[in-house]
C-alpha cells in the first residue's frame, strides 16, 4: 500500500479530514473570520499580536538555540501564517510502531492574561516506528478565547518542513491554527496520520 492510498483510506474511514493533506492548504488564520477584516478589529488584534523579533526571542531562549537559527524557522511560518497571538512552549514524548502515541505538556502564553497550564495527547496510524523526546514550541493563529484550544486538531506528520534543525508541521481546526516547532532527542521515522488533543487538565486515555 503506498502513502497516497494509505492516507485517502485515513480519510474515508474518518481518521483525517481531507483538508489535512498538505500543508500549503492552510490559509491564514485571520482570513476564516470575516469580522477581523475591519479595521477596527484589525488594531486590536495588533495589540495582542506577536511580532517576529519577540518570538524569535523567545523561541531561541527555550530551545537554547542561537537567535539566528530560531529566526529562520519564524520567518517560514510568519511568511505563511502571519503574527500569531499566543504560543505554547512544553515537552513532549511518545513512540510508535506502527501505532503510536504522543504525551504532552506546556503553558499557553498569552499578552495581558496569565500563563495557563495545558496539555496535549494523541494517538497516529501509519508507516512509523521509533520514538523521541521533544521540547515543543507552537505558534497559535486566531485563538481569541483560551477554550478554542481545548479541541482536537488533526494533521498528517509525513508534511514536515525542516528549517535550521527545527521541524514545523501545521495543524487546524475550528478556526485556530498551530504550527507547532519540535526539536529535540530520538528517532522517529516515517509518516502518519494523526490527532493532537488538547486540554486544561492532564489525560492519559490517548483518544
């Protein structure tokens, strides 16, 4: 079964909506709501927005990585995505053969609000074996409200873009996008499609 075939059939069986395939298919985030395209709202949401230079910063500062290098892979992401207002910075671990699952744990950052203790989990399917350990830094578009974070998002690992040693794949649902960026120890090789839950609280049933 080769990897086109081995998707469409995730996608039949419901594992993966369609619009999951590529990551080129994600639009902006501000671009799914209509009402952002006022000018009105298009200030206020500046004001809550992150620029490059302060995720940049940030992002190199938790990776431990040099400025230059975590530059590189933010200007992929805001050249397709724009500036996101929130990122989560965690760990994660998981392993697979086969099927695997994916544990993890961070803080939503936000401007004006408190740091919010969040938590993610999922399972995947697919041609993927190994295992890893990771520190997560992910760029969240169109939030608005802490509890558009608490739902699943789908996405198919096999898509990965790698710039500067960081590798970023796309996940979107409901309106709210991430792009989550990952380095870290291990290995875990191949392609699967999957689903990351997330939640205020931590699970360890991984659907």
């Amino acid at each position: 079964m080769n990897r086109k075939k081995f998707i469409s059939g995730l996608v039949a069986l419901g594992a993966v909506p369609a619009a999951t395939g590529s990551l080129l298919s994600v639009l902006p985030a501000h671009a799914a709501d209509g009402q952002a395209n006022t000018p009105e709202a298009r200030e206020r949401a500046s004001t809550l927005e992150y620029t490059a230079d302060e995720i940049t910063e940030a992002g190199a500062n938790f990776f431990g990585i040099t400025t230059e290098a975590m530059a590189k892979g933010v200007q992929h992401v805001f050249e397709d995505l724009g500036r996101p207002d929130a990122y989560i910075k965690g760990d994660e671990g998981g392993g697979a053969f086969v099927v695997g699952f994916r544990y993890g744990s961070g803080w939503l950052i936000r401007k004006t609000r408190e740091p919010l203790q969040t938590y993610w989990r999922g399972p995947s399917v697919g041609f993927d074996a190994g295992a890893n350990a990771s520190k997560v830094f992910a760029l969240v578009y169109n939030l608005r409200d802490d509890r558009r974070l608490f739902q699943r998002f789908p996405g198919v690992e096999g898509s990965i873009y790698v710039v500067a040693g960081l590798g970023i794949n796309y996940l979107r649902s409901g309106g709210v996008t991430l792009a989550p960026m990952r380095t870290g120890v291990g290995l875990r090789a191949g392609v699967n499609a999957h689903y990351q839950v997330y939640s205020d609280r931590r699970d360890w049933f991984p659907l």
